[in-house]
C-alpha cells in the first residue's frame, strides 16, 4: 500500500510538472526590458519622465521614416515649373537651377548678367530697380517708342544695342542687380512649392506613424510616477525604445529616443534613457509634431 502511495504522489507531482512546465519555459524563451527615463533641462536637475507612453519597436524609427519616403513620392519640381504662368525662359532658369524660389538676397547672387538680361521677368525687375538711374551710370535707351511703328527696324536694332548696353553694365557693376527680387514678390512661386513640400512632409509622417505602430510594434508601456516602465514577454532580438511623435519636456528641454536594446532570452535588460543618448528630433518631425500629434 505504501508503494502503490509513493507511486501515485509522483504521478501527480509529475502531471503538476507537466501542468506547469509550458509557463515556466515560456519565460525563459523570453526576455524583458526595465527602463527609466529622465530629462534634464539646461543647467538644471533630472526629472523623471512620468506617464508617458513609450513604445518598443522593431526597427529603428528612422529606418521607418525613410521607408515611409520611398512610399510616398515626393513633388515633382519640373511638372510644377512647367504649370507656371511664366516665360519660357524663366522656367528653364529655374530648372537649370533646381528652384522655384525667386526671392532672398542670395538670389542677386546667382545671377549672371545673361541671366538679367535674356529672362524676360528678370530683365523687367532688373529694369524697374534700375530705372531712376538713368543719367547716373545706367545706360540710357536712345530708341523711342513712336519708332516702333514708323520706323519698326530701327526700334528692333536700337532696342537690341540697349540691351547690349544693360548686359555689360550689369556685368561690370554687379551691386545694380541687388534687391531685384523685391520686384519679383508678385511671380515668386516659392510659397506655392513650400506649400507642396509641407503636405509632403505630412504625409510621410503621418505614414511613418502608420508604419512604426502597425509594421513594427513589438509592444508599449506607460511609465509610472518615477519615470519607471517595463516591456515584458519578448522574443529574442534586436528593438529599438522609441516615443513616436511624443516628446518628453523639461524646462527648455525636448528630448525623444530611438535608441536600441538587445533581448536576450530568460534575461531582463536594464536601461537609463537621458539626454547623453537622447537623439534630436529629425527636421521634418520637430516641424509637424503638433500637427501629428
């Protein structure tokens, strides 16, 4: 009797084994990552990053931007030349220059004296900031505008050697062409391809977003009131601790995270988020965080 009793404890202490054992290695398959978070701000202490939501991912968030990148295609610089209301000439300049913005003192800079006089827009705005100078050094036109129709050829050449004229003085005193483009605001079609750009910008973004949070979240967690939070039963791997369009605030102090951890299976991995591995924000999320947000 005592035997058959031995015999059956062990049998049930062995099903209880059994019952047990797929938690048990279960989560030693599995890992953790325990993090606290703080921000300091300039010249000032660490504080806690509290109640915020963190987010584990499986790649990179920048790697996803540039995903997001390839998805959506940006705009098209020549198509938009093209539906300018503009002479064909300035649309080649701007082609050839790579640019849709007429506007900026840098822009006196770039142009050559060719430039000044064969583009139409900018030969009228070159002239118009030039005009009350005539007498003064700026040439001054010998054609007159009745000739244009008595005496049409002569109106042609005189013009033509007038152009000459402006041509080599805008060569030789390159100080005339600046401020030309306080004659162009009206033709500037810079806002029109900034607005574009920003809509761009949007929706890669907003696809990042999309991306990180349906593609490549592993798993998220809030941290408590000491900055404290934990991503718990993890496959083995490579992730990347990240707050998405979030940013933790402190003083004068914005800071997010992209940064990597490893997973190791039975093992929590401990990590300090600061502002030493903090990383800036990139140009584009920092312009729309509140617009995604």
């Amino acid at each position: 009797m005592k035997m058959r009793s031995h015999i059956a404890g062990a049998g049930i202490a062995f099903c209880m084994l059994l019952v047990g054992a797929p938690g048990w290695l279960a989560a030693q398959s599995t890992g953790s990552v325990e993090f606290s978070a703080q921000v300091a701000p300039t010249d000032g202490r660490p504080e806690p990053v509290r109640q915020l939501t963190f987010y584990l991912l499986r790649k990179s968030l920048e790697d996803i931007r540039q995903e997001a990148m390839q998805q959506e295609s940006p705009p098209d610089l020549d198509k938009f030349i093209d539906s300018l209301t503009a002479s064909s000439k300035l649309k080649d300049w701007m082609k050839k220059n790579r640019t849709a913005h007429l506007g900026g003192t840098n822009l006196a800079k770039s142009l050559s004296a060719d430039d000044v006089v064969d583009v139409p827009e900018f030969y009228n705005a070159y002239m118009l900031r030039n005009s009350g100078y005539e007498g003064a050094g700026f040439p001054k036109p010998k054609f007159k505008l009745k000739e244009e129709v008595s005496n049409p050829q002569k109106f042609i050449e005189q013009k033509a050697e007038y152009k000459e004229e402006v041509r080599k003085y805008a060569a030789a005193t390159p100080e005339s062409v600046q401020g030309i483009e306080t004659e162009l605001t009206q033709i500037d079609p810079s806002d029109k391809w900034q607005q574009l750009m920003e809509e761009h910008q949007r929706q890669v973004e907003k696809r990042t977003m999309d991306l990180a949070q349906s593609r490549y979240l592993a798993a998220q967690t809030e941290t408590n009131l000491e900055g404290r939070g934990r991503f718990a039963g993890l496959t083995p791997g490579k992730y990347w601790i990240n707050m998405l369009s979030m940013q933790a605030i402190s003083g004068d102090v914005r800071l997010r995270w992209d940064l990597p951890v490893a997973v190791r299976a039975g093992e929590s991995t401990h990590v300090e988020l600061s502002n030493v591995n903090a990383v800036k924000p990139s140009n584009m999320a920092q312009t729309l965080n509140h617009q995604v947000q």
